[in-house]
C-alpha cells in the first residue's frame, strides 16, 4: 500500500463486465495483476459467469465464504450478538429464524407500491423518489400501476404481513425471531402486529448496547455485515425480497451446512392473493 500513499483509490481499478468468463480472468485481468500487483475490482458483485468450471467454481466458494472475513470489530461484536440470540432462544434449545425485512423507505418508495394510501403517504413517497432518483419515476411517459405491481409478487412485504404468513405456516408466539433490517418505515405504527405476533423478537439494537453500536452506527454496510453474521447461524432464515445480501447468505448457509440449510422464500404473488382475502384464517 505504499505505493499507493496507502489511499485505495490510487489502486488501479479493473473495471470488469458482469457475468465475465473465468477464460476473461486468465487472458485479461491475470497479466494486468502480475503486472501491478496489487489491483481493484469494483463494482465486485456479479463478475463472474456462473457456468465457469467446477473447479473455479469450488474456488469461488472458498473465496466467498473461507478466505474473506469481516474485520475483527464486526466479526466480535457478532459473535457477542449471536450468544445473546442464543441465550435468549433458550425455549428452543438455542434455535431461531432469522427474518430479513426490506420495509424500509427507500425500498417501499422505489417499488412504487401503495399501503396505507393516502395523501400523507403519496407526498412521502414522491419527495423519497425525487431525493433518492431523481425525475426517474416522474419521466414523460412512465405509467406506474401500484396494483399489478403487488399482484406480480414485487411489494415488499409489510411486518404485518410477515408475520401472518410465519403464523400460517405454524410459527407460534414462543418462536425466537431475530429481525435483520434497516430502518422501518414508520416503525412505530408498522412494526406493532408483528412484535404482539412474535413477542420474542429480537433486533441488532435490541440485542447490543448503544456503546457497543456507536462505531457502526453511521455506516449502513457495516450495520448490514452484523445482521447477515446473525442470520447465517439461524436455524432458518426467510427473505422477502430479492438483492445481494439473501442471495449470497442462502449460499453462504449452504455451503456451510452441507446444502441443509432451511430456507423460507415466498412466493408473494400467491400471498397477494391471500392477503387479499378478507376471510383469511
């Protein structure tokens, strides 16, 4: 680092196709690393092709899941956090289910997906989506229909709605649930019927000190390196929205339990229609 006056911007950064050949690697990016020694790739998600050899393959996951680590901060205040859930999921011998929630406001503005309605709600979300994209969903042209949205499976799911489909598949208010999110769009209001569901429930925030969060706090990734450390040693763990971070923790889970991990994905264009029912059980 040296080199670089130890500032990782002055590294030189391969900028690599997605889904790139491991053919691509040994041809193009291999000559560029002999030759500096030391090189960045990023963006560093999807670089890859996925039908590259069995044995780059098996690398890939030595890689992903053995060779990198959280630093040292994250990776203690992890392992603190996870004897806590532990302790706390006495009543199942240690066992819990790890729920990942993207109901934050970023994510319920940017689905274009209508919940309380309203006009507090639609002024709410229209200055997130100016701030957050600038004239994308405002464009001459661009029709928005709340409704075949959510019928197509693409809402997110609301914590209600989380939690009468953990309840509908037999998960009782004795369940231990560590909840994996950022912060809860109207969390006071929304997050209600799901803590009266699951009494037991269990954050990142309600798990550490406010000291012990302090030098996270202010950065989102790290916060999010604490929840997936949580959720890969649940004994189950449910995504309800796609992204980076449940794709790479359902193969993380996998690869550490043999390919027994249990996983929970719904299938939200049914519980539309379930949600929908005004008799649902």
């Amino acid at each position: 680092m040296e080199r670089f006056g130890h500032n990782l911007s002055n590294v030189f950064n391969f900028k690599i196709k997605a889904w790139s050949s491991s053919t691509y690697y040994k041809d193009v990016v291999l000559p560029k690393l002999v030759e500096e020694r030391f090189i960045r790739i990023s963006p560093f998600a999807n670089r890859l092709s996925f039908d590259a050899p069995p044995v780059v393959q098996r690398l890939r996951c030595l890689v992903n899941f053995e060779a990198l680590k959280f630093s040292n901060p994250i990776a203690t205040l992890s392992e603190t956090l996870i004897s806590r859930m532990r302790e706390r999921s006495a009543e199942s011998n240690g066992k819990y289910i790890a729920v990942h929630l993207r109901f934050e406001e970023d994510m319920v503005a940017f689905s274009c997906c209508v919940y309380d309605g309203g006009d507090e709600e639609k002024k709410e979300m229209d200055v997130a989506r100016e701030i957050g994209w600038r004239g994308k969903f405002t464009r001459r042209g661009k029709v928005i229909r709340p409704g075949i949205i959510r019928m197509n499976g693409k809402c997110p799911l609301t914590p209600l709605e989380v939690g009468l489909m953990l309840r509908g598949m037999g998960f009782n208010n004795k369940t231990a649930i560590y909840l994996a999110s950022g912060k809860i769009y109207k969390s006071e209001k929304t997050m209600a019927p799901l803590l009266e569901m699951f009494p037991l429930l269990q954050t990142k925030e309600t798990l550490a000190s406010d000291e012990e969060l302090a030098p996270f706090k202010n950065f989102s990734s790290r916060m999010a390196a604490l929840d997936y450390s949580v959720c890969t040693y649940s004994e189950v763990f449910v995504t309800t929205q796609g992204g980076n971070f449940p794709h790479f923790l359902m193969g993380h889970r996998r690869y550490l339990y043999g390919g027994h991990s249990k996983t929970i994905k719904p299938d939200k264009r049914r519980l539309a229609i379930l949600f929908d029912n005004p008799r649902i059980g």
